[in-house]
C-alpha cells in the first residue's frame, strides 16, 4: 500500500498538499522516491530546509545530543544548547536583541510577540497588513488574510486587529505605477496611523510577504513605518519566520534595510527542519514579561537547540554565497522570461524569488491555471517548487542556501523551458 493511500486512512484530510510525491530520503538539495528517482528541491521544506536535506553537520549534532539529553524542559531545569543558540542569535541579530523565548513554530513564535507585546504595553490592538501571512494558531491567524479559506469558519477571531495594505508594488492598492511611483503609500501610511487611537500595542509585517506572493517591502515605506511606530510609541514586530537565516543574502532582512524592530518572530530555517522558532525582543522590555505569564513544555528542546547551533555553523560558511547565485538566477529568469506573455512580474530578494504568471500582461488578470499547469510540469520533469500569492498565480523559488551552482542552473532551466515550451505563440 501507497504512502499515499495509508495517509488517506490514517491522517486529517485538513491538511492541503501541493504535490502527491512520495519520498523516502534526502539529501543536500534533492528528494528521492522509492524507486531512487530524485527531485531537485526548490521548495525546501516550504523554506525550511536552508542547509539542505540531512546535512551531516545537523545530522552529527542531533545524534550527538539524543544520546546525552533529549528532554529536560526549561520550565525544570537548565542545559547547555538553548542557552548557547540564544547567545549566538544575539550575536547575529545584534541591537540589543538578545532576548530569547523558543517554541516550536512559526505560529507561537507570532502568538508570543503578540502576548509579549500587548503585556509590556497594557495596550490591546495590533496593526497588521493585507496580504500577510502570519500563522494557523487562532492569534496568528487574526493577523492572516493571504487567503480567505483560512479564517472561514473560526470567527470570531482576535479583536482589535486593524489592516492596512501591503505595498505589493506589482499590483499597487493604491493604482500607481511602479515606474513612476511617487511612493503615494508612504502618504497612505501616514494618513492611517493619524486615524489611530492610543491603544495599539504593535505593528506586525513581513518584510518580503511570503504566503501573499514574494514581494519585497518598499524600503521608502519601511522607514517611514519605523519612524511612525517610534513617534506613536508603537512597537513593531518583524515576521522574519520566513525570511531569516540567509534567505535574503543577509542573515535577517532588516539588516538589509536597516530599520531594527523591537521584537522579531523566526522560526523555519532556524534548525534545518526540527520544530523549532523563537520571538526575540531586548532585555529591557522581555524583563517587563512577568516571570510565569507565558510559557511552554517544549521550549528550548535540547535536541532542536542542538539542530540550531549545527544550523548556523553551516550557514555562517554557505549563505554568503546567496547573493552571487541570487543574481544568476535573477539574471536567468529575466533574461529567459521577462517578455513571456504569460509572466506579468519577477521579483524577489537574495535566494526567495518569486515568478507572478498572468493571463494578459496589460490586465494583469491572474493565471493560477497556468501556474499550477507549471508547477505539475517541473514535478514530471524533476523540480518541486510551490506556489503562493493572493489570486494563487505566484511560484516561489526557494532552493537550499547550500545548493551548487550547476543544481541551480539545472533547476532554472527545468523551470523557464517548462514555460517557455508551454507557450504557443
């Protein structure tokens, strides 16, 4: 019997799935099937896995600290590996951020900066943006709407969460266009915060908007966001969950810009594909959390804390390559696509690029069709990658940050050949 057909027995039909690929190891960038076919990985994981599969380096440093402790929990006693991920992270973050409460998502790593926020402010509303995606928890997902189907069915959610547009350049909510954008969303911004009243305790945004189509933020907007939460002594929150760990050819996106937040969210690339993540902040305000007024059983688990470490120490050698494949691949796309028909938008920041496909580049009408026709046709082929987006119609590209030069050109050739050899002009 198939894994397929066992897991239809046996697992929640909730969970959606992007391929029906069954794999039975990993290694470096690619997946292989029981009969030793193997699949380049541009999907990693859903950005997870920035080391590759099964590096040796993590696999060592599991092994190793499975044989000494696999459990102590922090709520009883102290260890060595959480304790030393949490000071290497300060080192890397820098800015004070050395403050570290670790959980096991995404989702909790949102949930704590959310409660960490609201508790130090005595403040109750939060400011998040169209288009983010920020966790399935019932918290996390009060500040989703990358897609509706999301939120149906658990209202009511958390209250006092206001929206605001993403500055998603390609489609501007605003009807500007980029060529010629006088940044009118930097004015929007500030008319709303003016509209604000003194009860809102943070601003939650990512930096590139993952689930809700790779696109970079705005570096105008960002600034001028940094300066209106300091002047209305707001805190802003970074969703690095997706971004972090090298993703964008720095170790986190806001050092790209910088513009330093006062609590960070990570989590996916943090351990190579334990559950592991972590909500940052500086002493001074993580101090202002009282002692038992958060919590968790499996915070700072040994064997993910020691996944971490082994994490970091590959990525300190291998991300700094991110920026030169990052314009390779940049640099193939737009060279192979640009003028495709069907690709209204290619964009992205270091090794997290994604390709928006369009019925009508004039129109703009989104193609999901055509996209998933795509991302079937790289999976015959040998290449996963995944989808995202708001109307469903983008493909991301997120290879390992441990991939070769030749994997990488083998994987981008699979991808704009599929395109291109599905056009009929």
């Amino acid at each position: 019997m198939t894994f397929l057909m066992r897991a239809h027995n046996v697992l929640s039909p909730v969970s959606s799935h992007f391929t029906q690929l069954e794999v039975v190891r990993g290694e470096g960038c690619y997946l292989y099937d029981a009969e030793g076919r193997a699949y380049l990985d541009f999907s990693s994981g859903i950005g997870v896995s920035s080391t590759g599969h099964c590096h040796p380096k993590v696999v060592k440093a599991i092994q190793d600290q499975a044989a000494t402790l696999i459990h102590g929990c922090l709520g009883v006693v102290y260890y060595e590996t959480p304790i030393a991920l949490a000071e290497k992270l300060g080192q890397i973050l820098g800015h004070g951020l050395e403050s570290v409460f670790f959980v096991q998502s995404g989702s909790e790593a949102i949930e704590s900066a959310i409660k960490l926020a609201k508790y130090v402010t005595k403040k109750h509303k939060i400011v998040a943006f169209r288009g983010g995606f920020h966790g399935r928890t019932l918290g996390a997902l009060s500040l989703t709407t990358s897609k509706e189907k999301y939120r149906d069915g658990y209202a009511p959610l958390l209250e006092g969460v206001d929206f605001f547009p993403y500055p998603y350049c390609y489609r501007c909510p605003w009807g500007k266009n980029r060529e010629t954008c006088d940044t009118s969303c930097k004015e929007e911004l500030a008319s709303f915060f003016e509209q604000l009243d003194d009860q809102v305790a943070a601003v939650v945004v990512e930096l590139v908007l993952g689930e809700g189509g790779y696109t970079p933020i705005p570096e105008p907007f960002l600034i001028q966001l940094d300066r209106l939460c300091r002047d209305r002594g707001i805190l802003l929150i970074f969703d690095e969950i997706q971004t972090g760990f090298g993703k964008t050819g720095e170790w986190f996106a806001f050092q790209k810009y910088g513009v330093v937040p006062d609590i960070i969210a990570l989590a996916k690339g943090i351990a190579s594909g334990l559950p592991l993540g972590a909500c940052v902040s500086t002493k001074t305000l993580m101090s202002k959390w009282t002692t038992g007024a958060h919590g968790g059983t499996y915070g700072g688990n040994p064997v993910t804390c020691a996944a971490g470490l082994a994490t970091l120490e590959v990525l300190e050698s291998e991300f700094k390559q991110t920026a030169s494949l990052a314009k390779e691949a940049m640099d193939h796309l737009n060279g192979t696509l640009k003028n495709h028909p069907y690709i209204g938008d290619i964009r992205g920041v270091g090794m997290m690029i994604g390709v928006e496909f369009v019925q009508d580049t004039h129109t703009k009408i989104p193609a999901p069709a055509f996209m998933k026709h795509v991302m079937m046709e790289c999976l015959k082929r040998g290449l996963i990658v995944i989808s995202c987006g708001l109307h469903d119609n983008v493909i991301r590209l997120i290879p390992p940050l441990t991939i070769d030069e030749e994997s990488l050109k083998k994987g981008l050739n699979i991808f704009t050949e599929v395109i291109c050899g599905h056009y009929q002009g």
